[in-house]
C-alpha cells in the first residue's frame, strides 16, 4: 500500500468553508445564539477557531476572552491581544490568579509537591513530564515531578500516585474556572462558547472534564494537530503564532505538550495515526517517516492505550 506524509494534507479551503458552514448552522439554527465567544490564548487552537467564527458570524457577533493567572506566560495575553486586534474583534482580559487563590488551587498543588520535594518553595517553578522515548520503548506512561530552582538547577523525581492526582486535580482548577468565565461572557450576551481542542486532545484525553472539554461546540474536534496548522497558515495566522511551541500555559515552569503527554513531535505523531485510522500497514507507515515498524507499533500501541483510558473524560452523564 502506497502510504506518504502527504496524505494526512488538507485542501484547507473546503474542510474552512465546510467548519464555517456548520458553524453558522450549529450556533444560530440549532442553538439559537447570536454569535460566538472564544478562548484565547496566543495558542495556534484558539487562534484559529477565532479566526473561523470571524468567518462564519463577522468580528462583531465574536468576542475573545484571555484569562491569564499567576503561572501564565505573560506572551500569552500579548500574542492574544495582537489576535483579536488583528481580526477587529472585541477582546476582555479576566485575570483568574484570585479565583484560582480562593479555590486554593496554587496551595493544595504546592502542598503535593512539597511531598516530593521538600525544599519546594514558591520561589521554584515546578511541571509535570513524560518519558519522550516513545519510539524506542513500548512503555507506560509514568509521570516525573520537574522542579527548578531559582539558581536553574533542575531535579526530577518519579511522582507517586497521590502527589500526582493531588497536583492534576488542583491545576485543573485552572480549566474549569476559564470556562466558567466564558459561560458568563456567553450567556450574558447570547453567544456560544466554541471549543477549542483538537483530534489530539479530544480522542486521548488531554483535557479536563467540564473545563476545557466543555463547550456548546467543537470546530476542529476532528483535525490533527498538524492540519490544524495548514488551516492557520491558511488563514493567515500570524508568524509568532504559527511557530510558537504548543505548551499547556498551565504549570509554573515552561511545558511543551510533547513532554507533558503526547510524548513525540506532532508531525510524526500524527502521520502514525492517520496511517494507522486508514489502515496502512505499520511497515508503510515507517517507511514514509523512515523509521522502524516496531517504532510505529510503539506509538500505536500509545495511543490506543491513552483513549482507552479516557474513555470517561468523553461519556455522558450515566
């Protein structure tokens, strides 16, 4: 079977005008909104859904939220503004550093890691990674505690399971305090929230229930991340924007989403899965990305493992 890395290249101009279209139907048919709110981060998702409801309803029926905390890069806000002024929409800042204090979010985080590393303090940046040897090594997904010191010195630490839950389920008091917010900035004006996740984060998980994962729609739930990029290079996304290194933008240190959890880049990534959704061969597969079948097999068996364990985050209320 004939397989190349460029299969996985959209026809950028039919899936843009197919999303806007559904769009318009989904968020003014069938659920009676009259325009569209958005999350933006200076991320590429959200850049790009911003651009897509500026296509569908105008600049004047969308409205693009930041909301940076205490952790956020400060590039964050700045790369947003420059979006939204970009395509003539309204923008409001909501700073969630005190939200996220009331909910002690950045105190119980802290206390797990102190658990871990004593020596811990708020003048540390700390993260949580993943082996990135996926290729090599058909393993589990064991989770490292990364804390820097204000010297730069770095240690890591194989977090056990309690730290770990206690740190996740503090931080994603993060996701679900945004999309609070963005239901307020919704409702009172009648607009839908628009997701912003991609087939990456949608089918293995790599979201937080009820919080980035809630949304009334979700434009690019079916595109890899790397077909996300042809459409913002499509539309015109700006250079700082289409090169920056996805991150999660939601631990104190600087964070790739590659060595949080996807744990490779995403043009391979990506290429295995699309090969593997068609069905082509592992062995046709390596050979257009020029690596080993057992490689292939590795990421495979990665990703089949990720949305078999998130299975819950996608289910319905039972």
């Amino acid at each position: 079977m004939s397989f190349l890395k460029s299969d996985i290249y959209l026809d950028v101009q039919k899936e843009t005008d197919k999303i806007v279209n559904q769009l318009k139907d989904d968020v003014f048919h069938k659920l009676k909104k009259r325009g569209a709110v958005v999350g933006i981060s200076g991320g590429l998702d959200s850049s790009v859904i911003l651009g897509l409801c500026v296509h569908a309803f105008g600049p004047k029926r969308v409205v693009g939220i930041m909301m940076p905390e205490h952790d956020s890069n400060p590039d964050s806000v700045k790369l947003a503004t420059s979006l939204a002024n970009k395509f003539g929409v309204e923008y409001v800042v909501e700073n969630m550093s005190d939200t996220l204090a009331g909910f002690k979010c950045y105190e119980r985080r802290d206390e797990a890691i102190k658990k871990v590393f004593p020596e811990y303090t708020s003048d540390y940046k700390a993260k949580i990674t993943l082996s990135t040897d996926i290729l090599d090594k058909d393993t589990l997904n064991i989770f490292h505690l990364n804390i820097i010191l204000p010297s730069g010195e770095e240690k890591i630490e194989r977090i056990p399971v309690k730290e770990y839950l206690q740190i996740v389920a503090a931080s994603n008091f993060k996701q679900r305090s945004r999309m609070c917010m963005l239901y307020y900035h919704a409702e009172s004006r009648n607009f839908a929230v628009v997701g912003t996740g991609n087939k990456n984060e949608h089918e293995q998980g790599f979201f937080v229930k009820y919080g980035d994962g809630g949304a009334d729609v979700k434009p690019i739930a079916h595109l890899f991340k790397t077909q996300v990029f042809q459409l913002g290079e499509h539309l015109g996304m700006p250079d700082e924007i289409q090169n920056r290194v996805p991150t999660t933008d939601t631990y104190s240190a600087e964070q790739t989403q590659e060595e949080f959890f996807f744990r490779l880049p995403f043009d391979i990534l990506d290429t295995i899965w699309f090969g593997w959704e068609k069905g082509v061969p592992a062995a046709d597969i390596a050979s257009a990305l020029e690596l080993k079948p057992e490689q292939v097999d590795n990421v495979i068996h990665d990703i089949k493992r990720k949305i078999a364990a998130t299975e819950y985050l996608r289910m319905n209320p039972l």
